[in-house]
C-alpha cells in the first residue's frame, strides 16, 4: 500500500469532548467522534463502540481533545479499596476559589454555629473530589462528592450534610 494510499483511508474513533479525571464514570457529554487517517497498531476505541464506553470509569485522568483506548477505562469502580464516595454541603468560604474535580483535599470539621463548649475545628482525614455541583438555588453553596477512607465516612458524611466540612486543597 502506498503512503498516499494509506493517508487516504480515514476511520471514526472516540476522543475525548472534555477532561475527564481518574474515577470518574463516562458520560455521552464526555465523547466525541473524530476521523483519523489509517494507522495500522494504533490503539484507537471505533466510534461505533461509544455505548459500550458510556458508562465505564477512568482509571486515569483523561485530556480533552485526545484519543480514548481501552486500557484507560475499567468496568467498575476506580476507588481504592476501603474507599467510599460521600457528599457534602459547601457554604462559602469552606473550600477555596478554583476549587476541582480530581482535587486531593484535606477535610476539616468545623464546629457548629453557636457551639459554646469550646470545640476546634478537627482533622478528618484526606478526600479526592469527584464532582462539583453549584447550588441550584443560587443560595452559595457547593455540592460536592468525595472518595474518603471508609473509617472516615460517617463522620465526614455527618459534617458535609450539616455544612460543617471545609476542604483544603493539597498540591499533588
């Protein structure tokens, strides 16, 4: 085949429409469908396959703009074991600016409004976000998922419902 030949042959394959963390589940939103000249060996996923790929986990973070192949995706959940996925109520100022999905955090409980018997605000543990959500209410607050330890999770669980966590962005 000749190379004239070869660049003439295009296929569909899916790449991704935006970034996509490790953990994270694929959603239709997340695949785009791109025309790539013949490359014989190149571990491409076909564009026909994009429902058997909706639905899968990252094992790694994934970069908008680039090509999906299998060995990035796994059946099930991506989380450590002993991991478990929480959610919480951010108000503002409890998580900083810029704040984003695949973040590493530190979680801070802080004591409730009007606590008179003197509580510090305590350490519970360290967290990955997972997704962010802003109120729909427009009332400040964030909706967020967090992969936990497993021994943290009530505690956390507890905190985030009542508006009592904060996150504290740790660099990777």
């Amino acid at each position: 085949m000749s190379l004239y030949g070869a660049a003439a042959e295009r296929t569909q394959v899916i790449a991704l429409a935006r970034d996509v963390p490790a953990g994270a589940e694929l959603a239709e939103a997340d695949l785009d469908a791109v025309s790539i000249g013949f490359a014989d060996g190149l571990a491409t996923i076909p564009a026909e396959r994009a429902a058997d790929v909706i639905g899968k986990v990252a094992t790694v973070d994934l970069a908008a703009a680039s090509l999906l192949v299998d060995s990035q995706l796994s059946d099930g959940s991506a989380l450590p074991d002993g991991t478990v996925i929480v959610g919480a109520v951010l108000k503002d100022g409890q998580s900083p600016l810029g704040l984003s999905i695949g973040d590493d955090v530190e979680l801070v409980e802080v004591p409730a409004a009007g606590a008179i018997d003197g509580s510090e605000p305590m350490a519970r543990g360290r967290a990955v976000v997972l997704d962010l959500a802003d109120d729909a209410e427009g009332q400040g607050a964030r909706r967020v998922s967090l992969a936990v330890a497993r021994d943290d999770s009530k505690a956390v669980a507890a905190a985030g419902a009542d508006g009592r966590l904060s996150l504290i962005v740790v660099p990777r």
